[in-house]
C-alpha cells in the first residue's frame, strides 16, 4: 500500500520543476514589458535574459523527467 504514495510523490516532483521555467518565463515577460513601458533598457535586457533561461531550464527540467522514467 506504500507504493501508491511513493508514486504520487514521484509525479507531484516531476511536475513542480516545469512550473519554475514557466514562471521565470513570465517574470521575464512581465520584466521586459516594464521596461519597454518605463524607457529602461537594462531592465528590458534582463526580462529577455530572464525568458531565456526560463526556455532552457524548461528543455534541461524535461530532460531530466524522461531520464527518470
């Protein structure tokens, strides 16, 4: 009866990395519009740092899934 658990806890941990690329994707959105918004380049230049690294985590967190499986 164990084992059921072990394998909801396993899922709900695959599942929590994909959520970290996808809000750093979002900040750096909301970062990058800000801005546009305010005339600042450098905080413009990090939003688009920021959904960078969103997009490679998101590529390394799915690597990581398919090796476990």
């Amino acid at each position: 009866m164990t084992e059921p658990e072990e394998n909801e806890s396993e899922i709900e941990k695959a599942k929590a990395p994909t959520v970290s690329g996808i809000g750093q994707k979002v900040l750096g959105e909301i970062e990058k519009l800000a801005g546009i918004v305010n005339a600042d380049p450098l905080a413009q230049a990090e939003g688009e740092f920021n959904i960078e690294v969103g997009d490679i985590r998101d590529d390394l967190e799915d690597g990581l899934v398919r090796t476990k499986e």
